[in-house]
C-alpha cells in the first residue's frame, strides 16, 4: 500500500511551452529507457528477490520511479499547454496531437510506443539486477542527451535532479547485488538461480 502526498518530489514550474522539447524528454515517460520502464520493471522484480536487501531497494527505487514519472509527465504538460493549432503545425508535434491532443501517452522521442517487452523480470536475481544497473546508466545517458540540447532553465533544473538520482540508483543497485552475490559460493556466482534454486524461503510478508 502506497501513500500519496500531493506534490511533486522536486517543483516543476515552466513558463514557456516548448512542444519541441516535450517530444524529446516525453521520451523519459515512455521511451526505452524511461521512468515507466524502470517502475514496472523493479516493482515486478521484487517480489522474486531472494533477501530483504535486494527486495527494499527495489521496492523503495521502484517507488521513486513512480514519483520521475509524475515529473516528467508534467514537464511535458507545461511544455505542451496553451499551444495554438499554428504552434502544433510549426513544432512538428502535429502527429501527436491527432491521436492524443496534449493529452501524456507513452512513447519514445521518435513516436515509438511503449512496450512491456523493453524490460525484463527474469526471476533470476543476479540477472535482473545487471539489468537494473545497465537501465539506470541508459536513463543517465538519455538525461545527458536532453540536457545537451535543453537551454531553457525552467527545463533543465528539473532534469538535473532527475539525473541525481539515477547515479544514486544504480549505486543502491549495487549494494543490492553484493548482497546477493555474498549468498552465493563465491567461487561461482552463476551455479544456480539464487531465486529459484538456493534452499532459502520466500521472505515473509514479501508483497
């Protein structure tokens, strides 16, 4: 059970719509290597991790995933509100706006839908979290994409502390794999599945 507090985990307040801009970071919603991706994914994994370590971090960044996409859907938002019809031809975002008006929907920047298949719960522990520190790495590397060609301040404040956080993701992903790697016969982290094969019991309460 989640509680939710009205407001965003870090202020979104752009004056200025863009919708060019929103085509690029829109794909931080629903884009390969986006917040959707990433909440789906690490909410799915824990459930088979195999300690309350892995389970916790999952758990908690998942969580914090679901924040970045509220942030990064509202970025778009902003950037996408009070647009003329002459504004929508002139920025290329006439195609989006046939099928969704200004409405938030999940694709990548270059109109690609999402799709559940771009990530992967395994139940495989030390595949999953591999996975896990590679999309954190991918979603750092497409902030420094955004970034690069975001001027606007108002944007690019946001994004920054959406970047942050990554790096501090994929160093709680990596304490999470030590703990599981310290479960295993170091001599052969890949013997077995450490979910599946490891004479360990679900966890309790593990929801």
């Amino acid at each position: 059970m989640w509680n939710y507090e009205k407001r965003l985990q870090y202020p979104v307040n752009i004056t200025r719509p863009n919708a060019k801009i929103a085509q690029i970071i829109m794909s931080q919603y629903g884009g390969p290597d986006g917040e959707m991706g990433a909440s789906m994914r690490y909410l799915s994994q824990r459930f088979a991790a195999p300690n309350r370590i892995c389970m916790g971090v999952l758990n908690d960044v998942g969580t914090e995933e679901l924040a970045h996409l509220e942030m990064v859907s509202t970025i778009v938002h902003q950037l996408t509100c009070d647009l003329s019809p002459e504004e929508i031809e002139k920025s290329g975002f006439l195609n989006y706006y046939t099928d969704h008006t200004v409405g938030i929907w999940p694709q990548a920047a270059g109109g690609i839908p999402f799709n559940a298949c771009e990530f992967q719960s395994s139940g495989d522990a030390l595949a999953d979290l591999f996975e896990d520190l590679a999309a954190e790495q991918k979603a750092k590397k497409t902030y420094d994409n955004i970034l690069r060609v975001v001027k606007d301040p108002e944007v690019a404040d946001p994004l920054r502390f959406l970047r942050a956080r990554e790096l501090v993701h994929f160093q709680r992903f990596g304490e999470a794999l030590r703990s599981v790697q310290e479960q295993l016969d170091a001599k052969n982290f890949y013997a077995y599945n450490p979910s599946y094969d490891a004479p360990t019991s679900c966890p309790p309460n593990s929801r």
